[in-house]
C-alpha cells in the first residue's frame, strides 16, 4: 500500500498538500490569478489555499478516481448486510462496530481503535398492532410502529377514545377534551417549505414531545402522524421524549401516512376507539463506542479536521441513507485522498458516531474526550442521506463562505459546487462550543424523508453513483480544509466578536 501511496504522491504532485511549493511556487501564482475574491490582503497563496489549476486536477483526479473505482457502495453494501439493525445497545450495532473498524483499516486508516460511551438500549419487541373501531362498528388496521424510548402498553393493550389534533398547538385547543384517550397528532409535513429538511423541523416536534405534552392532560397514549413526504402507509419512528425523571409516561406510536388519512377521514363521520398493543421496553444503559481512524498530519498533526456519521441507525429498516451513507462516504473520503497520495497538514480523522438516534452519547462522549485545548478546526458531518450532492454547508459568517464559495468550481461538472452559508450536524455539534468551524455535505434532499425511519431505508434505495458523488466532494472540500491556515475561514465579525454558532 505504501509503495501505491508514493507513486501516486509523485504522479499527483502539483495537487498535492506539499504547502511549501503551493505557498510560493509558480502553480499558484499561474492558476489563481482568476479567483482572488476577497477583502483586500486576501492571498490564496499565503492561506494556502491552491490555485486553480492545483485544485482543478485535484477535482478532476477525485472525480475520475471516485467514479472509476470508488468504494461507497462496497462499504454501504457491507455494512447494510452485515449489521443491518445497529440500534445503540443491539447486537447489531455491535457487528456494524467490527465492520466500522475493519473498512478503516482496509482503507488505509492509521490509529484506528473504538473509544467507548454509555449507550442507552431500548428495544421495540415483536408486537406492534394498532385497531380503530369506527362509530358505524367497522374495524380497521392501522399501520403503526413504536416511537424510539417509547414504554409498553402491557400484554392487554390500550383501548381508548381518538382525538385528533393539529400539532402541538392544536394540543392547546382542545386540552380539556384529553383526558383518558389517545392523541393523534395529525400534522403534515408542509409541502410548500421551500426545503424538506425545513418542513420535517417543523412538524417534528409532535413526534419528539407529543407523549410528553399530551400526558399532561391525562391523555393515555399518542399516535402521530409519520414524518414523511411520501403517501404510502409505512411509518416511520424516531426519538421521543418523556418529561422529567419521575413524570408520567404513556405510549406513543407513529402512524403510516395512508392509515392516519383513514384514521382523521373516520373521526370525521363520528367516534373512534383504537386499540394499541407496543412491546416496547427499555434495559439498562450498555458500554458501546464511537470508531476512530486517521490519516495523520504533517506538520499541523495536532490538529484535526473531522470527517463522520453515525454508526446507529433505526431498526425497521437496515439505516441505507440514514446513515450507513454518510459512514461509507466518511470512510471513502478519507481512503480516496490517502490513495491519491494526499498527505494533509492536519490530521484527517474519521469519526463514526454511536447513539445519534437515540441520545447522542456518542457525540457528547467524544466532545467531552477530545474537544478541551481546541484542537478541532472543522468538522464535517454526514446525515442528510446518500443522495446527489449539491456541494457542503459551512456554519461561517456570509464574507467567509462568499470568499471560499469559487474554490468548488471543478466540481460543478456534476453541479456540486456550491458551498452553503450555514450547516452542521448532531454529531459534530457538541464541538462547537470548543471553537470548532461545522460543515456538513448538502444533497438534492427532495426524496430522502420517503425513507428516513423506515422500513424503505434500505440499500436498493441508495443510488450507488449519488452516494459516491458525495464522497468525492467531502474528500474536496476535506483537503481544503487539511492544508489552508486558520485565517482562510476568518471573518470580519470574527474581529466585532459577532460571531455566529
Ligand atoms: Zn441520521
């Protein structure tokens, strides 16, 4: 493998992160000279950042390379196959832990090794039924599945009157007509949010505080509309949360999309009584890990530049997108720049969180480990699916992402060039207050709540061409990131003290 690196290091030399020849060499006076936006002083070569021509081989290499030979759908095939339920606390996630490991050390990874966390372990059980009894005495199956940290109904169900609600404003309406049914929260994702990922944060918070909220009222379980953009009947779980330690608890479920039109289209012609049966239980806390590999630095070793997913998924499907697809891009970004001979100032670290789901143990753990003395200078995240890139987000003020926003250019063959004003992730956000810079990969997001949390979150779903893609523009953006100084991502607010989270 090391004598492939050397070769490749000599054959991609002008692109490489050798920051001595880049910050007075003739490469960059030559290949810069169009694209020297910026404050006055601004000097892509004493930033080392490269010029042009560096960084159109650099994008053209990662493009050819990435789509000729690229390993993202090898390691999300292996991953989905081998650890298909990789809930914190399973088993699964155990396997998806081995596999982690050894596709970092395949990739060429350094220092690879599994830091542990406490990981909560909630398990869904095998019986997930739910029966609505119309007021004419018909019965209907309703298509449901456990909210993750949900309590059981216990073996003989809950049988109890629906009333249904608009989100948790609609909640208020109608708070003394709760006591003793169920609560079905029936709010839409809305179609006309100019994004989904805008949509689903705002429909969200009746599935996350649904139970909490209604049990206030004496409502004695929750069922809530699936937070999808697709008219199917498959639901799709996610996290919830109870009040405090000691606060009551009621069951809480998602409903299909299909059954909770029919369950709302029922209400309207007169009374419904369901009966919900969850197995659901939580164990105690398990002893799980975040899996770590590095492409070590240079002469900056000491510090990082983060690359990561997380290694946890949902269990009614096999975690395709969410998020075996960033795990695999991760990883191939990294293998992709080691192979081309890259050898960063800073170390790259590939980071693969445990817990994002259900407790972020692993990214509170890891922050709490590793983000004293701020050795982290960007952080890229991830999470949003495996699906064709648009370019990366950066969480920097508009001057600094207005100045680094052509550096994308040679990947607008494949129209991802853009860099985003804002972005970030769960995993990566306890760094922040460490003085980490946060990014994330952004992607053409249209389709990717059909799957998120569900059983069709599965491999055939993930374009292997998309997914690389993606790969190809973290490893881009990450060798940026590896070689520029510090004051490549500084604003002017920076200087005001105006400056954003
Ligand atoms: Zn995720």
């Amino acid at each position: 493998m090391r004598c492939t690196a050397l070769l490749m290091l000599l054959v991609w030399a002008p692109a490489c992160s050798d920051a001595g020849t880049q910050a007075t060499g003739p490469i960059e006076s030559g290949g810069g000279s169009s694209m020297e936006p910026g404050p006055a002083g601004w000097s892509r070569a004493a930033l080392r950042i490269p010029g042009d021509e560096v960084l159109r081989d650099r994008g053209n290499a990662l493009l050819d390379r990435g789509l000729s030979a690229g390993k993202a759908w090898h390691y999300l095939k292996e991953l989905c196959t081998l650890a298909p339920k990789r809930l914190s606390g399973s088993p699964g996630y155990e396997k998806a832990a081995d596999w982690a490991f050894d596709a970092m050390i395949a990739a060429g990874l350094e220092n690879v090794r599994r830091e542990s966390v406490m990981v909560p372990r909630w398990v869904r059980g095998e019986i997930e039924r739910c029966v609505a009894e119309a007021s004419d005495g018909s019965k209907i199956d309703l298509a449901v599945t456990a909210l993750g940290g949900t309590i059981g109904t216990g073996p003989v169900g809950i049988t109890a009157e629906v009333i249904e609600v608009d989100g948790l404003e609609g909640l208020q309406k109608v708070k003394n007509e709760i006591s003793g049914r169920v609560v079905f929260y029936n709010r839409p994702m809305r179609a006309t949010a100019r994004t989904t990922g805008a949509a689903y944060g705002e429909a969200v918070g009746q599935r996350v505080n649904g139970a909490r909220e209604a049990v206030k009222y004496g409502a004695v379980a929750v069922l809530v509309r699936s937070m999808s953009t697709k008219l199917d009947d498959y639901p799709h779980t996610g996290a919830m949360r109870y009040g405090e330690e000691g606060s009551d608890k009621i069951p809480a479920a998602a409903l299909g999309l299909i059954s909770a039109d029919r369950l709302s289209a029922a209400l309207k012609q007169g009374t419904v009584r369901i009966t919900l049966e969850l197995e659901a239980e939580t164990l105690p806390d398990v002893e799980q890990w975040n899996v770590i590999g590095e492409v070590p630095g240079s002469d900056l070793r000491d510090e990082i530049v983060l690359v990561g997913g997380h290694l946890d998924a949902w269990e009614v499907g096999s975690g395709a997108h969410d998020d075996g697809a960033g795990c695999a891009q991760s990883v191939e970004a990294a293998r992709l720049l080691i192979e081309h001979g890259f050898r960063p100032r800073r170390t790259l670290r590939v980071v693969l969180f445990a817990n994002e789901e259900n407790g972020l143990a692993g990214a509170n753990g890891y922050a709490d480990r590793h983000g004293e003395g701020g050795a982290h200078f960007v952080a890229m995240e991830s999470d949003s699916g495996g699906l064709g890139p648009r370019g990366i987000g950066l969480a920097r003020p508009r001057d600094v992402v207005d100045r680094l926003q052509p550096l994308g250019f040679p990947l607008g063959a494949v129209g991802a060039e853009r860099l985003f004003a804002g972005g970030g992730g769960a995993d990566i956000g306890p760094l922040l207050p460490y003085g980490c810079f946060v990014s994330s990969l952004k992607v053409n997001d249209e389709r990717y709540f059909d799957y998120h949390h569900s059983a069709l979150d599965q491999l055939e779903n993930v374009n292997p061409r998309e997914l690389q893609l993606g790969a190809v523009v973290m490893a881009y953006w990450l060798a940026i990131f590896a070689d520029c100084e510090r004051d490549a991502l500084a604003s002017v607010a920076d200087k005001s003290g105006d400056v954003p989270g």
